[in-house]
C-alpha cells in the first residue's frame, strides 16, 4: 500500500494527534459524560486506521502495528480481568468498585467513578486494539498472506 | 404500535436478503440489517416522548430525574449488542474473503462441496 | 466463588494468545488448559449441590447481575467440565502437529468461559452475551483448519447462528418491553401481571425458533452435519457433546420454565419438535458413509430425546401431574449427562480412527479392533449405549422417558421413542459390522499415533458410559438428577432463591 | 522527505504536546475552580498523544511556534470567511438566474507554494470556496480544479482567477 494524494496524507498528519486525544478523552470521561470505553476505544482505532490508510503500512509499522495491537488487546482484557478480581478480593464481590465511588474527588469530577476509569480505559485499549486487528486483517490480507 | 411494525419491516427485510440471496456479501448485508432492526426496536422501547438523556445531574433532584429521563437500560444493552454483532460481522466477512480465495467467486451456489 | 467460573477461563483466553505473540509453545499451551479444565472441575465438583446466587458487582437482584447454581446449573456445570477436561487431555496429544495452538486454546478457553457463563447466569441478556461469547469461539474454531470446506461449514454455521441469535435478541427486547425486566426470577413474578399476553407469546415463539437454531431442532438443523463433522476432533466432541445441549436446550428451558412459567402450548411445541428431531435426524444417519457426518445426525436425533423428555416434563405438569413430570425431566436430564459422555466419546473414537485410517468414509475402514483393541473396545462401548443396550447408560435415560410417556398417557410418543431406538441401534450395528468386525481394509497410515494419550481420554469416557448407569439408583437419584429436574419444575423455589422472598 | 516514523525528534515531541494539550484545555476549560485532575490527565494524554504520533508532525516544528504565523492565520480566516460569502452570493446569481450561465469544467492551475502543508490548505481553501473544487493534485505544484464558469482554460489566466487570492496570505503563514 502506497497511500493516499499528499492532502490527505497533511490532514491525517494534522488531526491524527486530536482524534487520538479526542479518544482517550471519551473513553477517560465515560463515567461523566456519554461515551466510554467502547466509543473511545473506536476513536482510538480510528485515529491508526485513518494513518495506515493515508501513508500505508510500512509507514504505521513502528507507531502501531498488527503485533502490537494484539498485545494491546491481550493486555487490555487482561488488565480489565485484573480489576474485576482485585473487586473479588478487596471488595467481596467481582467487579465490585472497590475504590470507593466518589473517594478521591467531588461528585462529577474527573477521579469521582472509583476503578471506572481504570475499567473504561481498559476497555478502550481493548476495543482499539481489537479493532485495529480486525481492519489489518481484513484490508491488509493481501500483504499478510504475501509474508 | 408503530415501533413494532417499522422495526418488523426491517427484520423482514433483512430475513428475506439472508434467506433469498444468493451472493455471500449480501447475505452478511442482511444480516447487518437484521441486527439494526433489532437495536432499533431496543432503542425505541426505551424511548419516552420529550424525555432528557438518562444523565444525573449536579443538584438535579432524584424525582426530577425519574420523571425526565429516558430508560438507559436499551441503551447498554443496545451498545453491547452492537459490540457482538461487530464481532459476528467481522468474523464472516473474514470467513467471506478466505472463501473468495479458495474458491473465486461470492455465489454460494458455486461453494457447494458439502451437502446439508 | 461462581464468578471464578467465568474468571478463570476468560484469563486463560486472553493469555494464551499474549504468550504465542513472543513464543510458540505448545505443551506449553496443552498443559495450561489441562491444568485449567481439571481446576474448573475439581471447583465444579466440590459446589455440586449447593443452591447460592452470587450477585455480581454487589447489586441485588432484580437491579444487578446475578449467578444463579441450584440442583440443574451444578449439573450442567459438572457435564461441562467433565467433558472439557477430557476433551483437554484428548487435545494434548491429537493438537500437537496444528499451528496457532494458543490461538487454538485461548478460543477453547473462551467457549468455555461462554458455557460456564450460560449455565450461571440469572439475567436474559447477560445470557445472550455469553451464549454469543460461546457461539462465536465455536464459529472460529469450527473454521480452524482454514480448508475450503472447513470455511464453508463455517459460514455456513455463523449465518444460522447469527440469525438464531438475532431472533433471541429480538424475544428478549420484546420480553424487555412487556415485562419490564430481564432478571429470570423477576420475569417469573411480573409475566402474570401482564395484561397483554400476546406479546409473551410471541417472544416465546422467537425463543424456540432462536434456541432452536442453536440446538438444531429439525427444521433447524441444516448447520450442525456439517459444522460438527468439519471442526477439529476435540471441537467436535465439545460442540456435539455440550455446547449445543447449553447453548440450545439447557438456556431454552431456563427461560421457558424459569422465567415464563410455560406459556400456553409450549411444552406440546417442544414434546412435537422432540419427536420429530429424534425421528428425522435417525432417518437420516441411517444413510451416511461419513462416520462423523453419522454421528453428527445422530445428534440432533438424541438431543431430540432430551427435548422430548423436557417437554413431555411441561405437559404432565400443566395436566397436574407432578410425579411423572418429575419422572419425564429426570429423563430428559439424565439423557443429556449420558448423551455427553458417549457422544464425546464416539467423536474422540472418530478422531482416533481417522488418525488409524487416514479417512472417515466407513466402506473403506474395517477391523480396528485389530489394529488397535484398547479404541476399539472404548468405541464399541459408545456404539451400544448410545443404541441403548442394557447395561449401559443409554438404556435407562431412554427407558426413564419411555415410562414416563406411557405412565402419563402420551402412547404414540412413547411409540415414536421405541421406533427411534429401533433405527438408533439399526445405523449402530451398520457401524459395528463395518468398522469393529471386518477384516483389516484400507491403508493403516500409522500404527503408533494411536498412542496413550489417545486412548486414555477414550477409556475414561468409555467408563463413564458403564458408571453413569448407576445415577438412577434411587440414592443417587435423589442426589444429582432429582433436584436438577425440580429446579425446572418448581419455577417458586427458583424464584425464592434468587429475590430471597 | 518523510522521516523515520519510530525515531520523532524532541522538538516534534513537543509541538505536537503543546498543541495537543492547547486544544485540550480549550475544550475541557478547567479554569473556572481550577481542576488539577483535568489537567494533568490533559498533560499525559497529550504527552502519549506527542510520543506514538509525533513523528508524523510536521517537518520544522520550530516554524509552528511562531506568533506571527497564527496571527496571519487569523487574517486568512476573516479572507476566507468575506470570499466564500461573495462567491457564495455568486453562485446564487449564477443558480437563480433565468439562463443559468454556468460553463463547467476542470482547469489546471499551477501554485507557486512549496510545503505540503500549503498545497493542502490552498487545495482546501478552493474547495471551501463555492463554485470551485480541487479534484487532484500533482506532484510538480499542479492543481485540477472543477469550475462552475471556466473564463479562461489557459494555466496562466486561471491560476490568477482561482488560485491568486489565496497563495500570499498562505505563503506568510505556512514558508
């Protein structure tokens, strides 16, 4: 894969830092706003997605390639995992918040949810990566079965 | 009652396409719109006629709330749903490919080797 | 603790493909699961027949999650990983010369996961999410091998799934709408009240038909000859073996008995597609040549049996006649551990003899008993009790539903039964006269595959078949299969566990 | 032309965090109470952000500091905003007028511009502009343009009509 024309490839070089903050941005502030760790994970996989599309693979390669993005998932599902037994352990249920809900800060502040966050970013790194996987996969058959 | 009927034409409409058709892509198509049927439908039940978005507010009162808001319920379970059908359609459009592939054609009349 | 049931393979699904990513091991990978199956089911075993919920995030019931084991889900817990264990320990040798095992293994964790969540869980859509969880591990693993045919089994096998579970999202959503509630406890209490039935009633419908498709009821069934003879051997022992009995039967008659409380009509729909599964899917194993693609049919032929066994269940129990409602569940449940163990057994058997004779066709094969006589013993065990001869398991579960049919009136079901043991044991004997009693055909490819981790999955099987006879002792009884059939039929009992009213 | 993607320099590093985290505090505005959690989530979120994509920024990230370039991008956006609204009343003359005397078609024009950046911006601009629309670019400073009143299809005459408007204020904001 080539790429695109060079204007796609300055505008994808100009937003792609806002799109990837734009989607830790959901994800980290799902548990005030609507959005979440699904929503933002997509975002994230956007952000990658739209890169390999307008510079091509070799280009994406040493940022967030297809081994990368499945340790990511690996790590993000089992990090997810981690939360749900540290509730098991510390607060006698699974999943249960065992940070505190509220502790930290007020109500509607960004560190009030407890291990949501913790649980949203999991989820967002797992849906980006998965993502990501899914879209190298499936466009860049070709260039995998090639290898 | 409306709700019942679009979100029926929409299944029946992706029914039909998975049942009747012929090419691979399209049945995955009606597939896709069986499973925005269904969402929809989700959706709409949880759908209260000038009702705010299930979000509780700084200082809002708790009755208000109740009063207001839309079922969120749907809504999480809509967005799960559209988590797994991702999942599902990703998994037969990669099924798709590798039997383009094999074979060279999408007409499932012509990927015939086993029989039913 | 029941969380640890969904925990626990779901952390060995996500690692074993994180370890491939830097290292190929396969042993490795094999033993990780081995050890995994053999916890969950020494877990399994020591919770067999306690009755807790377990609420999930700390929420009470009709709000929050809830893992429900009573007398039926500890059953089906013990099936499930009885069957994985061996089916594990079967991998362990059979798998070893495939590639991408951790991505092999991490899918088997999976489904289990999925299962396990399936039989736990107290919530209708947290059971979509996990019987999609399992369903879609299965579709992948189905389509392994990556052959043509394999991915046209595949295919195949995730359109009927995905519209079987489109069809149970939509019941749910319109139980959902109705009702108001998706706890199975709470849509017990709340469906009476309901002034518009015709609403339940439909999303019944749905849940048969979406059930169904996973459960390959007859009009359903185009998918499972073809998906369950394509997979790899262990895939095909576990999808035969458990998954569809979970994922179709078992969650069907948790809804429809625990949650709606048999709406009208319903256990005779389910006593008929029983039959006519049991009927049809026999008729048609009677002429395959391909050992897998029999076994296959004859699957939808005996998970026809449980089906009838549960509905007939529902009919004696709307008729007001609670004995032999009980004495109709227990068979249907009890056929079910039965129909695990030996069809397990008979698809491991088939791995085994396609490992001998490098085919599945059964005009080319004959005389493994020669070749290899501990196989053939194991598989000659799983060929009689599947026909139903008696010492062996199969006959009683299919003599528990043929008495009950008869004690509670239904004649020409109790007829439909016989007749299908008939053709069940007629298409057995075509099995036995061609491939344990003929001379030695076909080319032998390698004696020494058959090798002790072949066998010794086969020979605990094998024993299961003759043991599981002895769960209708009447002590025993009242043990494992009694309270699993009253967790069905006394909907109250479910519902007062679970709200703890 | 393009740098190694896994190697950003510390210069890009920072461009890119600086201005990441600008538009973060813009959007959350976390001033009101002062919300330090907001912004130091803000400052790693930009900090990641600078680190997995800075290689892709810009070339001479030096350049992307100066005020004097944001000033006249000001200026450009005011241009822009009073050209689009006259070629906007012009495209309404041309659509509401009995003949309707439209002449479309596509026109090469060449731009004096140098950065990709520029050619992007430029290519933008005449898109945003109703009437006309950049189709393609090439590589030797190229433009095709869709016109919907071609007057001229000499390179040197439409460069002028479509393209000479722009390119100065461009030329001091982006070389």
């Amino acid at each position: 894969m080539t790429g695109m024309s060079p204007i796609v490839k300055t505008v994808t070089r100009w937003v792609s830092p806002f799109i990837l903050a734009f989607g830790i941005y959901i994800a980290l502030t799902g548990h005030l706003t609507p959005g979440g760790g699904f929503p933002g994970g997509v975002i994230v996989a956007g952000c990658f997605i739209l890169i390999t599309l307008a510079y091509g693979k070799e280009r994406v390669e040493g940022i967030f390639d297809l081994k990368s993005a499945s340790v990511t998932d690996s790590l993000a599902s089992l990090s997810f995992l981690c939360m749900g037994l540290l509730g098991y352990v510390f607060g006698g249920g699974f999943l249960n918040n065992f940070i505190q809900s509220g502790f930290p800060g007020k109500a509607f502040e960004l560190l009030s949810g407890g291990n949501m966050p913790i649980i949203n970013i999991a989820i967002g790194f797992k849906v980006g990566g998965s993502l990501f996987v899914v879209f190298a996969y499936l466009a860049l058959f070709r260039a995998i079965e090639e290898e | 009652m409306l709700t019942y009927l679009l979100a029926f034409i929409l299944f029946a409409v992706g029914l039909y396409s998975v049942i009747n058709k012929r090419n691979l892509i399209k049945i995955i198509m009606g597939i896709i719109i069986m499973e925005h049927a269904v969402n929809a439908f989700l959706i709409l039940i949880g759908y209260r006629l000038s009702g705010e978005a299930p979000i509780l507010e700084e200082g809002m009162a708790i009755s208000e709330f109740v009063n207001t808001a839309m079922d969120p319920l749907p809504q999480a379970l809509v967005i799960t749903s559209i988590v797994i059908s991702l999942g599902v359609v990703a998994l037969m459009v990669a099924i798709a490919v590798r039997l383009y592939q094999h074979y060279g054609t999408f007409d499932i009349t012509e990927i015939r080797k086993l029989r039913g | 603790m029941l969380p640890l049931f969904v925990a626990i393979p779901l952390g060995v699904g996500f690692l074993l493909p994180l370890i491939e990513e830097f290292r190929e091991r396969t042993q490795f990978f094999a033993v990780t699961v081995l050890l995994e199956t053999g916890l969950l089911l020494a877990l399994s075993l020591v919770k067999f027949g306690e009755e807790s919920i377990y609420r999930l995030g700390g929420w009470r019931p009709p709000i929050g999650i809830n893992y429900v084991l009573d007398g039926l889900s500890s059953l089906i817990l013990v099936v499930i990983s009885g069957i994985a264990f061996v089916t594990a320990l079967f991998a362990m040798t059979y798998m070893s010369k495939y590639e991408n095992l951790g991505k092999f293994y991490g899918l088997f964790s999976l489904m289990l996961a999925g299962m396990y969540g399936v039989a736990l869980t107290g919530d209708v859509f947290n059971m979509y999410v996990y019987l999609e969880v399992a369903a879609i591990s299965s579709y992948a693993l189905v389509g392994f091998n990556r052959g043509p045919e394999e991915l046209e089994a595949s295919f195949k096998y995730l359109i009927m799934g995905a519209v079987g579970s489109i069809f149970i999202l939509l019941g749910i959503a319109m139980l959902y709408g109705s009702v108001g509630s998706l706890n199975i406890a709470d849509i017990s209490v709340r469906v009476s009240e309901v002034s518009d039935q015709s609403f339940i009633l439909l999303s019944t419908a749905l849940f048969i038909v979406g059930f169904g498709l996973k459960a390959a009821f007859i009009p359903f069934h185009s998918w499972l000859p073809d998906a369950h003879s394509s997979a790899p051997t262990p895939i095909s022992a576990m999808l035969s073996g458990v998954l569809i009995k979970v994922l179709g039967v078992y969650a069907l008659s948790r809804i429809l008995f625990n949650g709606l409380n048999l709406p009208n009509l319903t256990p005779e729909i389910l006593t008929w597609i029983g039959a006519g599964s049991m009927f049809i899917g026999g008729m048609i194993a009677l002429g395959q040549k391909d050992l897998k693609r029999l076994l296959a049919y004859s699957s939808i032929s005996q998970m026809g049996y449980i089906t009838l066994g549960l509905g007939m269940g529902g009919i004696f129990m709307s008729q007001g006649k609670p004995a032999v409602a009980t004495l109709a569940l227990i068979g249907g449940v009890f056929h079910l551990v039965n129909h695990a163990a030996y069809k397990s057994l008979l698809f491991l058997f088939s791995g085994g003899v396609e490992r001998i004779f490098g085919t599945r066709d059964l005009s080319q094969i004959g005389g493994i008993t020669r070749v290899s006589p501990v196989s053939g013993a194991t598989g000659t065990i799983g060929t009689l009790s599947i026909s139903g001869i008696p010492p062996f398991n199969g006959f009683w579960s299919k003599l528990v539903i043929v008495i009950a049919a008869i004690w509670g009136g239904l004649y020409p079901i109790a007829g439909i039964v016989l007749f299908t043991s008939a053709i069940t044991l007629a298409y057995y004997l075509k099995v036995q006269r061609e491939l344990f009693l003929g001379e030695v055909a076909g080319e032998i490819t390698d004696k020494g595959k058959i090798s002790p981790g072949i066998y010794v999955p086969l020979l605990i099987l094998a024993v299961c078949c003759i043991g599981l006879g002895l769960l209708y002792l009447p002590e025993i009884r009242g043990i494992v299969l009694k309270p699993a059939a009253l967790a069905l039929q006394e909907g109250s009992e479910y519902t007062k566990l679970v709200l703890g009213l | 032309m393009e740098e190694a993607a896994s190697k950003p320099k510390i210069s890009k590093i920072v461009f890119v965090f600086t201005v990441t985290l600008a538009v973060w505090l813009l959007f959350t505005w976390p001033f009101a109470p002062v919300n330090w959690a907001m912004i130091i989530a803000g400052s790693l979120v930009s900090l990641v952000s600078g680190i997995v994509l800075g290689g892709l920024a810009t070339l001479h990230p030096v350049k992307g500091l100066n005020p004097v370039r944001y000033f006249w991008g000001g200026c450009y956006v005011f241009a822009l905003a009073w050209w689009v609204m006259v070629a906007n009343l012009d495209v309404a003359f041309r659509v509401l007028h009995p003949d309707v005397p439209i002449n479309p078609g596509i026109v090469k024009v060449k731009t004096e511009l140098k950065s990709e950046s520029a050619k992007t911006a430029l290519a933008n601009s005449i898109t945003l502009t109703p009437g006309t629309m950049t189709v393609d670019i090439s590589d030797e400073g190229y433009l095709y343009v869709h016109w919907i009143n071609v007057s001229s299809t000499e390179v040197e005459e439409a460069t002028r009509e479509v393209v000479g408007r722009f390119e100065w204020l461009l030329r001091r904001i982006f070389e």
